[in-house]
C-alpha cells in the first residue's frame, strides 16, 4: 500500500488490535525473550516468538531483500515472510515486532526493509511495531510505562543472570535436561512474582537461584572455556549461528557469553560519549547518566551475589569493559558492536578465557573492522589468545564452520597441555635449560 507520493503506508497498530492481534518476534535471545514475552502478557499484548529455522527461511530473506543486505537482517525478515506464509498464523490478525537499536547501521533501520519485504508479499496490511527506547518510529512504537521498562529491565537483568549460571551448569550436569528444566521452573516464578505489586526482589531471587543451580548433580571435569563474541543477532540467535553453543557443548566446551545487559550499556555509555565528541548535553545526556549508574548498580549486585555464594564465575564489571577498550580503539568507533566488540574480547582475556569465537555476519562493515580488525592485534599483545572468526551468510557451509571451530577447540587442548607440561617441569626442576 503507498500514497500519491509513491511512500509505503505503515498500518498503525491501534488499542483495540491488543486484544485480538499475535504480535509475532524474530528469534533471538531464547533466555531473554520468554521473560519479555511473559511481561508483555502481562499488560494485554499476545506475543509470540517464531523458533522456527528451516531452510526455507534464508530462501524467503534472499527473495525479500536485497543481496548485500547483512545476514542478520536477511534472517529476521526471512523469518516473518516465512511464518506468514505458513498458514499457521491469521494474517488478518497478526501483527509483527522488531527491535531498533537507535544506532548507525542496519540495526536501526530493518525496519523499513521489513516493510517494503511485506509490500512485495501481499502483506502491506500487516502492521509493524518498533521496539526502541530511542524516540524512533513514535507512532508505532510499543506504548511502555515506566512500570513496563522496569519490569523489562529486570526481565532482562534476570535472563543474563540464568543465563551465566545455565552455562556452567550445563557442561557438566549428571542428568541431562536438569539445568533447563530449572531455567523454565524459575522463568515461572520470576514471572509470577512480577505480575504482583512487588516485583523488585532481586538480591533474594539471586541468592535461590545460585542454591537451585548449586545443587543440580555435576560431573567432575575439566572442560575448555569458550567466549562468544561477535554481532549480537548473531552472537545469541541460534538460527543465525547454525546452533553455535549447541554445538561447542557437544563438542565438551562450556561456553561463555556476555549478557544483553553489556549491550544496553554500551548504548548508554555511547549516548553519553556524545557530550564528550557532539558538545550534546541537556536532558538526554542526565537521563543517560542517570540510567547508566542505575544498571551499573544493578550489574554490581548481581556480581555481589555470585561472588558471595562462591560457585559460579560472575560476569565482568561494566566499567572493566569500558576501560578493556581503551588501548585499542576510542570510544567514538560505536557502528554496529563497536568498541564494544574488541573490549569483550579483551575482559575475556584478563578473566582467564583465551579461546575464543567472533560470530561475523555477512554484509556487516561495522563489526569486520572491530572483530577481525583487531585480532590480529590482540594476538600481538596476547599470544596465548586463541580467536577464530567464523563467518555466517546464505551460502556458508555449516561443515566450514564447524572446522574452523574445531580446529580452535584443538588448539585450546594442545594450550592447555603445553601449559600443564611446563607447570609440572617448573615443579620438578626439569625444564630445559636454553645454552
Ligand atoms: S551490526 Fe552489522 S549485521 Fe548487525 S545490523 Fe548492523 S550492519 Fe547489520
């Protein structure tokens, strides 16, 4: 549907269309998403999040949009397209959500390429909501009050936290299936708790939840632990990595990934970053400030509570992170993960992981430049670090990708020997003596 002016007509998602509308959500955070889902419930909306990832998927992005579109984009698209199609939805009665990061590249902009995509299905009428705390896309922006942003900052708080102790369980546990059962038994109780008045109980939360995941029966053994870096679609989606957690835990890896926590704060810190290069001070910059020392309290009691119980490894200290950057890139280079990127490597590092994964999406400038850019010069300083970049698009083999991944796997093993041997020759006193 266009005007006169040949412009697309967005369709707007009224008050009434709650009640009746699926308001359909690409995959991304699995973790994240059934919380957020969960809260929306909460306040009249029926979301629900597409788990599909078929072939048929890539097929439908690569008709829909244009062929130098990043790979992310090509999915989250192909992914809608798809489940429209299905017949399993009613089109006249779904709506579709996407988030907008307010940033420079793609990110902010799906959208529109989510709308001509519809346009060029027959499905024009659909309306697309945005989910951005930027100002963007007013109109069609998800309505949030401060009770709802809270309730989703906590949601996602939460997540990040389940997330980190899910990881270290999981490689381990004796009964398989225990550390996601309790993931879902806990997504019950954090969601019911927030549907009451009192939401906010978190520091009580943390400490059941480390008892619960303490107690689940694990083996005993020494696994290689993995960072994973990279864009965040494809960093978290499984559909987007060919199921890369999946497969490194199959392969006895246990896998580490930073938090959408680190993510939003880099988003905040870099509105604040604004003052610093633009001059841009005012109201946005103190409400930026004040988000940001509220979130980095939030991150400080999470780290407080792992920490105090002693079993689980807890999750960097955000300012760490920033300042991990600080040798290698400025804090102005923010397209796509930016400085980000290169500092989660970095704190990756200093907090003992050096094997690590950079997820790179086809089509993404930003993150070639701060992933792969800076490798090289990481393993300069570092060389004891173990970085490979897998790359993802339409056409990559999987096989390629779970080579590249072994061949890490089997580098971080032969690491690990070579450092035990020179332990032991320490001890011993039988280290070779140079002539
Ligand atoms: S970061 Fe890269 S892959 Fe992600 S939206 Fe931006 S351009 Fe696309």
């Amino acid at each position: 549907m266009r005007d006169n002016d040949n412009v697309i007509i967005k369709p707007p998602f009224t008050e009434e269309m709650k009640k009746e509308y699926t308001i359909l959500i690409p995959d991304m955070l699995s973790f994240h998403f059934d919380l957020v889902v969960g809260v929306m419930a909460q306040h009249g909306y029926r979301m629900e999040v597409l788990k599909t990832s078929h072939r048929n998927i890539v097929e439908e992005g690569l008709k829909s949009v244009h062929n130098d579109t990043c790979y992310p984009a090509l999915l989250v698209i192909g992914q809608f397209i798809d489940a429209l199609k299905s017949g399993n939805y009613d089109i006249n009665k779904t709506a579709l959500l996407i988030t907008q990061t307010g940033g420079g590249c793609r990110a902010s902009n799906y959208i529109y390429l989510l709308r001509k995509a519809l346009e060029k299905n027959g499905f024009g009428h659909i309306p697309v909501l945005s989910l951005n705390f930027s100002g963007l896309e007013k109109e069609y922006s998800v309505p949030l009050s401060f009770k709802m942003v809270v309730k989703l900052i906590f949601a996602i708080i939460y997540a990040d936290f389940i997330m980190g102790v899910y990881n270290q369980c999981l490689p381990y546990e004796q009964n398989p299936g225990e550390s996601l059962r309790l993931v879902k038994e806990w997504n019950a109780r954090l969601l019911s708790q927030m549907s009451g008045p009192s939401f906010v109980r978190a520091k009580k939360n943390y400490k059941a939840i480390l008892r619960d995941f303490a107690a689940i029966k694990r083996v005993k053994s020494d696994k290689i632990r993995v960072g994973i870096v990279g864009e965040i679609y494809l960093k978290f989606s499984p559909l987007g990595n060919n199921g890369l957690e999946d497969y490194l835990v199959s392969e006895g890896a246990e896998v580490i990934n930073s938090g959408l926590l680190d993510f939003i704060m880099y988003c905040v810190y870099n509105n604040i970053y604004d003052k610093k290069l633009y001059g841009k001070g005012g109201l946005g910059y103190a409400a930026n400030c004040l988000a940001m020392r509220y979130l980095k309290a939030r991150r400080r009691e999470m780290i407080a509570a792992i920490k105090g119980h002693g079993e689980f490894a807890p999750p960097s200290d955000f300012s760490k992170v920033i300042s991990a950057a600080g040798d290698y890139l400025d804090h102005g280079v923010k397209m796509g993960e930016g400085w980000l990127l290169t500092a989660e490597m970095l704190e990756l590092i200093h907090s003992g992981c050096n094997n690590i994964v950079s997820a790179q999406p086809f089509g993404c400038l930003p993150n070639h430049i701060v992933a792969k850019g800076m490798i090289r010069k990481i393993k300069d300083r570092y060389p004891d670090s173990n970085i490979v970049a897998v790359d993802y698009d339409p056409g990559a083999s999987r096989i390629n990708q779970e080579n590249r991944l072994r061949l890490m796997l089997a580098n971080a093993k032969l690491n690990g020997e070579r450092r035990e041997e020179t332990a032991t020759q320490k001890e011993t006193g039988t280290a070779e003596v140079a002539v």
